[in-house]
C-alpha cells in the first residue's frame, strides 16, 4: 500500500477545488440563464403579483396630468405634484412591506429602496420589480437545481476521500466515481497511476 505524499495531497485538494469551482461557475451561469428565462415570462405579471399595477398605471396617468399642466397656474402644478408623489410614496409603502416579506433587501444587490420621493417615475419603480422578479426568478431555479444543490455535499466527499489515507490507486479510483456523480470527469492517466483497468 502506498500512502499519499503530501505534495500529492495538496495536488488533490487544490485539483478538487478548482473543478469544483469550474462547474459551480457552469451550474451558476445555467441557472442565471434559466432565471433570466422565467423573470422574462413573469415580469409582465410581476407588478400585478405584488399589487402594483393599478397603482403605477395611477402613477403614470399622474406624472402625464402633472406633465401637461407644468406650465399652468402654480396651484395646479402644486396639487398635481403632490397627487404624483403620494402615489409614488403608496408605492413605494406597499413595497417596501412587500420587500420585507420576501427578503428582496437580502437577495439584492443593490440593497433597494421603495419610496424615494426623488424616483417616483414609472420606469424606475419597473425597473426595480423586473430587478428583484429576476431574483426571486433565480432562487427559485436554483432551489429546484438537483445537482447544484448536491455540489457541496459532493466537494466534502471527495475531500474526505483525498484524507482518508488510503493508497494512491483506490483513493483516484474513489474519487473519480464520486466526481462522476458531479457530472466532472477525472482525467487521470492510468498508465502513471498504474490503476488496474477493469
């Protein structure tokens, strides 16, 4: 029984976190694919979903009165201004307790705010929903991903094989079944390890 060196470990342990690595950035770039693909479907019913959408067509007719009337008597601009922000302010309430339920300001990025008085445009407001159905989009891809959610639990296997200080050809042969199972080849050359072939 030969034993592994410890430049050999140290190989293998570095080998297992690069692939693994390289196939978490695969599995990851699939998933963002697959979210893209289902916030696509989902962000034109997505203000709807979160009871919006009456609301920002409200908004947008108040930001088209406030536009059209910019001009007139101070009073009107007054009172339009003010309808257009307190439509944007209901908004950015409802969402804001919104957010909290479905843990956006932990999944996001940008941290996002509802209800800034100085973004009170429709764009903005769609802008930031298509943001965060993508999200939800993308933790419920990744949820449902078997072998994503299997890659941690195989990483650890393999490690445990590397440790185990068994010898050379049936520690390689363990580990490249259990990294089969990963959907990652090792490419080992039989000949330097003199695994016997079955």
């Amino acid at each position: 029984m030969k034993p592994i060196r410890s430049n050999e470990l140290e190989f293998w342990v570095n080998y297992i976190r690069e692939e693994f690595n390289d196939k978490k950035s695969s599995i990851d770039t699939e998933i963002s694919m697959e979210a893209q693909r289902v916030a696509d479907k989902k962000k034109q019913s997505f203000p709807k979903l979160c009871g919006v959408e009456k609301d920002l067509k409200n908004l947008e007719q108040a930001i088209k009165k406030y536009e059209a009337f910019v001009s007139s008597k101070q009073a009107t601009e007054n009172k339009l201004l003010s309808e257009k922000q307190a439509i944007a302010q209901q908004i950015g309430v409802k969402l804001n307790r919104i957010s909290k339920s479905r843990g956006w300001k932990d999944h996001h990025d940008n941290n996002i705010k509802f209800g800034d008085t100085s973004k009170e445009d429709v764009d903005w407001f769609v802008s930031q929903l298509d943001e965060v159905c993508y999200d939800e989009a993308k933790r419920h891809v990744r949820k449902n991903h078997t072998l994503y959610n299997q890659m941690n639990d195989l990483q650890k296997n393999c490690k445990v094989i590397v440790h185990t200080g068994s010898d050379i050809n049936s520690t390689v042969k363990t580990l490249k079944d259990q990294m089969k199972k990963a959907d990652i080849n090792l490419a080992v050359p039989q000949e330097l390890l003199r695994i016997a072939c079955k």
